[in-house]
C-alpha cells in the first residue's frame, strides 16, 4: 500500500505476512514480493518491520518498486541484509515528491526508530549554540540549547559546552554585554559582580547609554562573523585617541579588551587560516568501530571538535557510514555553507541537494584534493584514528573489568547494562530516586533517569520504602514496553547502593513482580564506612571484598559515586524549585496574573491562605465565583 503526501512524515501500514517470529528467509521474501505488487516506480521511504512490527530496517529510494526488488535477490546479499530479510514480516511505504525528501524522511525515522540494521547516530543530543537576544533594548548574550524560538541571532553550533563557554567568556571580557535575565536586570539598583571584575558594561543602571551599547552589540556580532581583525584595529584606535586625550582609565579599559582580543586569536587549536564557515568530517573505522571526527568552524575561528562512535557499522562501507551519519546529524543542526568530507560519497549531489532544502539555502558538500581546505581534512583524519585508538583501547580495558566483574558475580557473561541505583533526602524531605546506567561504552546518560517518590505510602525517610517504590516502577514500565526484553533496555546488573537489608528489599520487590532472574548485588562501606573497605552482598548472604588496589573495586566504585552524584543532584534541583515555589501555584484557575494581583493587595501568599472569603471578594480582578473557589482551596470543608 502507498500514500502519496506533501507531509511525508505520515506512515501508512502496509501487507503483513503472519507467521513465526523466528527468522525464516523464504517468510521474509514472500512478504516482501507482496508488498512489491503495490509498489510504484516513484520516490519515496520504505520500513522493514518484524512480525511484532517492530522497525528493522529504515531505507529511502528514488524509485521504490525497483529498490525492493532488490531485497528479493536473495544471492546478491550481504549477510547483514540477508539477516534483515529472514526477520521481515511487513513493510510501511511512503511515498514522496522528491528523492531529497526521501532521504529527509529516512534520516527522520531512523533517529526516530533507530532501527538495529541502519548507522546510528549514537550521541543525538543537541549542540549549544550562542544566542545573542533582540528582544530587548540592550540585548543579552547566552548559551543556548534546543529549538531556535527566542528572537535573536544564534552562531554555532559549537562542539562542547566547555567550547561555547569559552567564547561567552570572550564575549563579556570584550564586550561587556550583559547576560543577566530580564528580571535581574529590571531589579538592579547598582552595579553587579560583573561590572566590578570587567565583564559588563551595566547598562542596568545607566552606565552607559543605548547607543554606545548597541555599538559593542554590533563588535560582538563581527567578531562572530569572523572580522576579529576589523575589531582589533578599531580597539587600537579608541585606545590611541583616549591615550590622547589623557583618558588613562578608559585607555586601560581598551587596552585589557585588546589583549584578550589577541589572547583568543592566538588561542585556536586549529589554523582556520582562509576557511571562513565549515564543517569538517572525516572517518577512520577498524574492524566493527568507526569514527567520525568533525570541526566546526564559523568566522575563521575553531568552534570546536568531536568524535562520535556510530553504531551498527559492522560490514558497512566507511562511505555509506559518513553518509547515513551526516544525513542524521543534519537533521536538527544547520550545516555550514561549506562541508568539507574526506571521501566521496554514493549519492553526494543528492545529499547535498537535502542539506540544502532543510536549510533554505545552497550548501557546497565537497571532498577538496588541495590546499588549506585539504590540510584542515587530513588533521582530522588524523584525529579521527587517535580517536578511534583511544577508543578501542579503553573499550579493551572496560571489557576486561566487566569480563572481571562476571567473574566475581557470578553472571552468564560480562554484563551489558548495569543500573545502579541510589536514593537521595534531607529529613524525608524532597524524596528522590536516582538510576544510573553503564555499559561496555561506559556511562550512557541518555539513559540516567530520576524519580520523584510520591505515593502516600511511602513514609518519609524510609530508604527501603523508596527503593521499593523505585523499582516497581521501573519494572512495571519495563513489563508493558518490553515483555519479552528485546529492547536491550532490560538490566544485567542490578548495583544498588546499601548491605544486606537493601539487597533484601529488592528482592522481595523483584520477586512480587515476578522478575527472578536479574542479577542483584549491594556495594556498601565498611565499619569505620571508609572507602576501599567496601563489601559486595549477594541474595544469598554471601559477602566478598576487593583488595585495595583493585582496578575492578575502583570501578565499582565509580558507577556506586556516579549514582549518588546524580541523585544529589537531582534532590538538590527538587529542593530548590520547593524554596521557590508559592502555595497559590496549586489553586486551580490561579494564573500568573491573578497571582500577582493577590500578592500586590495582600502583600504575600500567607496572607492570602489565612483572607476571609469577603475580603478576597474585593481583591482586583478576582471574581465572586474565583474568590469562593480560593477560599475552599485554602479551608476544605470537613
């Protein structure tokens, strides 16, 4: 079946062969020959989908009927596609305008599905980027993730959060632009921290004027641009006029703004001499790793760089790799005018011709042969196999503890997923549960999940109480997702953070929910609770140490510090929003209007709670109808 649509984004289903759930290549044949009888000759996206119609395979093709022919011929597969093939049972079609749409579609549904026999962008997190706001009449200057609504210009993306704080900090010592909230702002009546240390130029309190403000918006804005010379010489000369002019302080001024200036120029670890916006990839694989390692470079200047490790590369060409990854990556980050690759690519030209539709405008994906652009591309490519080095030498290392770690647990073999878990209070109060997870990659925080404790039962303090409540959550989740715990997301390891009286609790919570067969053990400190001293607990109530200087202890050691980090963390973010919060946020039909009429006539929420239903009557703006459902709010009727 086909859906021809401008939005090709929709999904229709298609025909589906019932039948085993275990591979069985003439099975998936049969279902694909039964969808070919339906197929035109025109572009568009095809999904191979399991007999649970789970997604296998996401693939894009310029005519449809003539790609998944292809799938038929079953001698001029690869192992990897013959697999894929004998686990097919049905297929979606949709059907596009255009082969470019195609392969949006694709990289859309595979970052949505991340299906296990496509290239994974494995490390999808969004990038920063500075926003410098105009919303306001001295605009602000901030780090920014996440969708592009604020009114402003945003530059980048920038490789690291360490890469954009490091330009912010230019920025200010620079420009003395502000990066204070609206609110902060309104609310000065002299001159913050910043304005003493240099940093801004504290045009909260009129030290300086609007237009004088916006001519440092718009060195800030060429600065980003890449004109940092322009910028350079114009500071030389206010500093020459005010020398001049016996302005010694504000010749002082300049003069630390023009030596940070320099500091930032000569601070570049990469020459970007002649590039003025580009991305810069290149890819190195050995054996079933690759990595791609990018430069972003906008304005002239080094915006960063990363490696990224894609998955599901086994038996894949490095090109067909670089390409299925540029083509996720782009799918939320704007590409430079310029991306400069190390290989040539199948479809180049088509990839291209995608970009620069996302983009709304024209982007030059080339693999240049000489000068400054070729040697930008081989000091990647460089990068790219220390990178690609250093990887496989800490993943030989990681699989030695786990291989060390199986041993000592007595596990079927090194674990794949380890979850660790820790809970986090002060008094009872602010409850909450923290699950870390690591894996033979090492720590996957896109895995990290928290949870508030909230059932009434759950008393105060009560840290198996809360264990509880933790993990029945998490495994009834995990029962209704993934029963039959294909996903991958079903734990190995269970770590948990206490003796014998928590690795207890768990059990008997695991075992009501009739999961027997994860593996569970306590990681608790010794008497005097000093580290190294640690005892592992089994269910059974055996015990076992380490010796100090054990790799494997120091190890274990991280994951049980890595959970406590992020539970503390999450209760301290928990308690903060609880200091701020206003007992009128819970009054339904309270918005932020009424809420600060009330506030603005009786002077604080206090005396809210305690006003009489008359006096809240003559509140402005506050309905006879509002101020009866206040007053129940506040005095539930017995």
């Amino acid at each position: 079946m086909t859906e021809t649509t401008d939005r090709f984004n929709e999904e229709k289903s298609a025909f589906t062969v019932r039948g085993s759930d275990q591979p069985d290549l003439e099975a998936g044949v049969a279902a694909i020959r039964n969808v070919l009888k339906t197929l035109p000759v025109r572009p568009g996206v095809y999904r191979m989908q399991d007999a649970k119609g789970d997604v296998l395979y996401v693939g894009k093709a310029r005519a449809l009927r003539n790609r998944v022919t292809n799938y038929t011929q079953v001698t001029r597969l690869p192992k990897r596609l013959l697999r894929m093939v004998s686990q097919t049972r049905s297929m979606t079609i949709v059907t596009t305008n255009t082969e470019a749409e195609a392969l949006l579609l694709e990289a859309q549904l595979i970052k949505r599905f991340r299906p296990p026999y496509n290239v994974l962008l494995r490390d999808d997190k969004s990038f920063p980027f500075i926003l410098l706001r105009e919303d306001h009449a001295f605009p602000r200057v901030q780090k920014h993730r996440g969708a592009r609504r604020a009114k402003g210009q945003y530059y980048g993306p920038f490789a690291s959060a360490g890469s954009v704080t490091r330009t912010l900090n230019a920025l200010q010592k620079l420009f003395l632009l502000r990066s204070c909230t609206d609110s902060f702002f309104q609310n000065r009546s002299r001159p913050c921290l910043l304005y003493q240390i240099k940093r801004c130029s504290a045009p909260c309190v009129d030290r300086i004027g609007k237009e004088d403000y916006a001519e440092l918006v718009d060195d800030a804005k060429a600065f980003l641009a890449g004109k940092s010379t322009q910028v350079q010489k114009k500071l030389a000369d206010q500093m020459s006029i005010a020398a001049e002019a016996m302005d010694f302080e504000l010749a002082a001024v300049l003069r630390d703004r023009l030596r940070a200036l320099t500091f930032i120029q000569g601070s570049q670890a990469i020459n970007a001499e002649g590039v003025s916006d580009a991305d810069v990839w290149a890819i190195h694989a050995k054996g079933a790793t690759a990595c791609i390692q990018a430069f972003f470079i906008r304005g002239g200047q080094n915006w960063g760089h990363r490696s990224f490790f894609p998955a599901h590369t086994t038996d894949v060409p490095e090109a067909e790799v670089l390409q299925s990854f540029l083509a996720q990556f782009y799918e939320e980050v704007p590409p430079a005018r310029v991306v400069l690759i190390d290989r040539d690519l199948e479809e180049q030209a088509l990839l291209a011709d995608a970009l620069g539709e996302r983009a709304g405008r024209k982007i030059d994906l080339r693999r240049p042969q000489r000068g400054e652009q070729r040697r930008l591309l081989e000091q990647a490519s460089r990068n790219a196999e220390e990178a690609l080095d250093r990887h496989l030498a800490e993943s030989t290392t990681q699989g030695k503890l786990l291989r060390e770690m199986a041993e000592l647990f007595e596990l079927d073999g090194p674990p794949n997923r380890i979850e660790i878990y820790d809970n986090s209070h002060i008094m009872g109060t602010d409850m909450v549960g923290g699950m870390v997870v690591a894996g033979p990659e090492g720590m996957r925080k896109g895995a990290y999940r928290k949870f508030n404790i909230k059932r009434p039962e759950t008393a105060p303090g009560d840290d198996f109480a809360m264990m509880r409540e933790v993990l029945e959550r998490r495994f009834a989740r995990l029962e209704k997702e993934d029963p039959d715990r294909k996903s991958g997301e079903w734990p190995d390891l269970l770590l948990i953070d206490g003796g014998k009286g928590q690795v207890s609790a768990v059990c008997e919570t695991l075992q009501e929910m009739g999961v027997e067969d994860v593996p569970i053990v306590g990681i608790s400190k010794g008497p005097d609770r000093n580290a190294g001293r640690e005892h592992f607990h089994l269910p059974d109530g055996r015990e076992s140490m380490l010796p100090l200087n054990s790799p494997l202890l120091f190890y274990l050691q991280r994951l049980r510090d890595e959970a406590h980090r992020f539970a503390i963390g999450a209760h301290r973010t928990k308690r903060a929003k609880s200091f701020v919060s206003n007992p009128l946020d819970d009054v339904p039909g309270i918005g932020p209007a009424r809420k600060k009429a009330l506030l603005m006539h009786f002077g604080s929420a206090k005396a809210v709670r305690g006003a009489a239903l008359q006096d809240l009557e003559r509140a402005p703006g506050i309905s006879s109808a509002m101020a009866q459902a206040i007053h129940d709010h506040f005095h539930p009727r017995g």
